[in-house]
C-alpha cells in the first residue's frame, strides 16, 4: 500500500461520479487531497460541493483550460500524485459539440502539463481515466478466424437495420491486442490524452498508468445528464413504472462496471509497484452484457412493465464494447466484485434515497 500521508494527491474532475467515490477512499489515507472542478451545470445541478466528497478533500472551483486556475492552484499545491479525470464525456453529444470536447479533453491536458512546466513540477504519478471509446468498434472476427477493424457504422446502415457487420462477431477488447481506432470525437479526444501524457511523462521523471474504463454505473452518478448513465436513466424510468425503450435490435453490448469496483481499480493502480511506465489497464467487469438483458434486470426490479425494442439508433454508436480483464487482474492484484444484478440494485436502494433529486 503506496504510504499518502506525507503526499499531495490532485484530482481533476475530483467533484465528479468517480472522483467522489476515490476521495471517500484515498483522502483519508492522503496528507492532502485536493480536488480541481468547475462543478459544470450538466452534472452539477446546485452547482454546489457534492455531500459524496471526502469531509478533508479541499475543493478548488476552476476549470483545467483556463492557464489561471492552474497558476493560482499551484502556487499553493504541489502534487506528488495527479489523478487526471476532469473530461467531457458525451459520446454522442461530441459529435455535435466537438470543439468543447476537444478543448477540455485535450487542451485541458496540455495547460495542466504547460504549468507543471512554468511551476518546475514533475509529480511523483499521473493516473488518467481513459475510456472503452478508444478502441471504437474493435476487433470482429469472421468464421475462417481472421479478424479486422470494421470501424465505424454508416448512416444508410442504421437506415437499413444492418446492425452487426456481415458474417462476423465482435472480439471483446484489450489494451495489449486491440488497436485503438475511436469512432466518436470523445474517443478520439480520449486517444489523444493518452498520447500527450505518454510523451509528457516519458521526457520526465514521472510514471504514467493509464484505465481505459468500461461503462461506469452506480451511486453518485448524476441523475440529470441525459448524455452519459444510460444504466440510470433507464432506473429512473422503471421507476415511474414505464416501459424502458432499448435501441436498434435491443443487443447493442456494453461492459457495464460498478463505481465500487472502478475506484478499487484506481487504488490497486495507485498501490501497485512500478514495473514501467506507461502502463495501459482494461477496467471492467469482464461480462458481456446486452442492453436489453441490464433493461430487464432494471425492469424486474421495480416491477415495470417489459422493456420495449424501438429500433431507434444514435449515429457513431458503436455495437459491441467490452473488454478482457485477465492482465489488469493479474498485474493489479484486482478484482471486480459486483455482477449486473447486485449493481443494479445498488443503484436503485441509491435513487430512492435521493428525495432532493432534479428531473
């Protein structure tokens, strides 16, 4: 277990779903935890500090592009360890707000590094939380075993109802097998993260770990971003007893991964030794799961009529993205914990509880 009492630990987007839930984790064990957010409106309805954040987690509202927040924030920090999570993270919603996307995902990378540099600071650490939308479609594989990127899906091919590639199946991702080949601006910023940190780091005397994260779900997630928790916005309409709708054929597949078990992987990666740097992690639960059969499971839960299949689609989606996690288990000494039926249920026990929610 990596010894945080004598270090500073910086975490940006630490107000955010997942930096919560590592900050009711890792602040307590940290000399100081400081956490970086513009608390945006689109998660953040109160625009307030979020009850999940560690009592000791200091809070700094400002936002990771502007070369000002950085300058007033490390005057006074000086971070051993950089937990990088601030992001835009709408699949679809880049696709119509690209330049926004780009600029927080990638500018505001490269103006954290920019000032590490102006401040002379090479931290100890930089974790990134990447994404499953780097790998886009992945890997399929025809009958005759040959595999092949297919890369995006067209348009006149959603039109048509063509929702798999002919005469082929997916191959579920991993970061030592599978090119990254994103089909989304957020995968590509996503990408492009990945890229800077390596080079920025490799030139330093600073290890770098990269998590490429399946689809997170759990308690904490914002209940009023429509762009990202699909996994609570189908809860929250089972829970007003309607029929959930499921796009394209209904078997669209997804890895979904309990916040519980995505902070743990962030701690194993924070306590593990150094073997090398960079080192890239698959972060999921390791199952295949339909959007269909996690709907049901919402739908059994509340006792909502049958989810329905409206062969609606969102152009750039992808249709299969899960992972393997046998080396991140492995050389993390990690484990997930928690199946589809026992998170879904902990997200329902967590909705119920939030009688202050905004719809």
């Amino acid at each position: 277990m990596t010894d945080l009492t004598s270090q500073t630990v910086l975490v940006t987007g630490g107000a955010g779903f997942i930096g919560c839930a590592l900050s009711q984790r890792l602040a307590g064990r940290a000399g100081r935890w400081v956490a970086v957010d513009n608390l945006h409106p689109q998660v953040h309805a109160g625009q307030g500090r979020p009850a999940d954040l560690f009592p000791a987690a200091e809070l700094i509202v400002g936002d990771v592009t502007d070369p000002d927040t950085w300058d007033s924030l490390l005057a006074d920090v000086k971070p051993d360890v950089v937990i990088h999570l601030a992001a835009e993270t709408g699949t679809a919603q880049s696709l119509a707000e690209a330049s926004r996307h780009a600029k927080v995902n990638v500018v505001g990378t490269t103006e954290m590094l920019d000032a590490f540099s102006r401040f002379g600071l090479e931290p100890d650490h930089i974790l990134l939380s990447s994404s499953r939308a780097v790998y886009g479609e992945g890997e399929w594989q025809r009958a005759d075993g040959e595999r092949f990127l297919p890369g995006m899906r067209t348009h006149a091919q959603f039109e048509a109802g063509q929702w798999d590639f002919p005469d082929a199946t997916p191959v579920p991702s991993g970061a030592l097998s599978t090119v990254p080949a994103p089909t989304s601006v957020y995968g590509a910023t996503k990408l492009a993260q990945e890229g800077i940190l390596s080079a920025w780091a490799g030139a330093r005397n600073t290890r770098l770990t990269v998590l490429r994260l399946q689809n997170v779900y759990g308690p904490g997630q914002s209940l009023i971003n429509s762009y990202t928790g699909i996994v609570s916005l189908f809860s929250q309409w089972a829970e007003e007893g309607k029929s959930i709708p499921v796009y394209e054929d209904g078997r669209i597949t997804r890895d979904f991964v309990y916040i519980d078990d995505v902070a743990s992987a962030f701690v194993a990666a924070l306590d593990s030794p150094d073997p090398g740097s960079p080192k890239t992690f698959d972060v999921g639960s390791g199952i295949a799961t339909t959007i269909s059969q996690i709907a049901a499971s919402i739908a059994s839960y509340h006792g909502a009529p049958e989810p329905h299949v409206t062969g609606a689609y969102r152009d750039g989606d992808v249709r299969f993205a899960a992972c393997t996690i046998d080396r991140t288990v492995q050389e993390l000494g990690w484990q997930p914990e928690w199946d589809v039926d026992r998170g879904v249920a902990g997200l329902q026990e967590w909705i119920a509880s939030q009688t202050d929610r905004v719809s």
